[in-house]
C-alpha cells in the first residue's frame, strides 16, 4: 500500500502562513495562487518541509487534472484501489476531513 499526497492548486490563496525564519524567529508569507508547475512545486517542499511529512508527494498539472478528476476541493481523502478506482471518498473538507474514517477504512479493507 502507497500513500500519495496530491498538491493540487491553492483553495485558499492570500492565505497568510506562517514559516520558520532562519534566525529563529517566525516569517509571515502570503500563499499566492499558482499558475505553473514550478510554483506548485516550491509550494508543494515548502509544505513538506515544514509538515515534516515524507510520504511521496506529487503535484496537479497546470490544468488542474487530478482535481477536475477527484473533486480534490475542497479537501478530501481517499483510497485508489490497485484497479485505480476509487475505493474510499471522504466527505468534503474540512468538515469532512475526517483522517480517523480513513484509518477504519483502511483497517477494515487492507490485509
């Protein structure tokens, strides 16, 4: 089993985040909406890197793919069968952004 982490273009952009500075301290950026693939790769590490995630990680193309076809927004989780189907669609986000239905899911189907 493979977990993926799909960035997909910004729900949310002029969203004021919070990073890290180097001296220490805390820096506040603007999340500006991405319109190339570049942008969403420096947005995807930077999610990453500061998440501490390190499951794989891709990102939509610039025609926002993966999210016309996985309803990605607003939030979801899912499971892609090995047939590449869906097999499990959370509720959307963030209301229904429900990770511990997931793991049920999951416990109750993958062996």
């Amino acid at each position: 089993m493979t977990f993926v982490l799909v960035y997909i273009r910004e729900a949310h952009p002029g969203s004021i985040i919070s990073f890290p500075a180097e001296t220490g301290g805390k820096r506040l950026e603007i999340m500006a909406q991405t319109d190339s693939v570049g942008d969403r790769l420096r947005n995807l590490r930077q999610f990453l890197s500061l998440s501490g995630l390190t499951m794989p990680a891709v990102i939509d193309d610039e025609v926002n793919s993966a999210k016309r076809a996985y309803a990605g927004w607003p939030d979801r989780l899912y499971a892609i069968g090995l047939d590449g189907k869906i097999a499990f669609k959370s509720a959307p986000g963030p209301i229904g952004f429900k990770v511990p239905d997931l793991a049920e899911w999951l416990r109750q189907n993958v062996h």
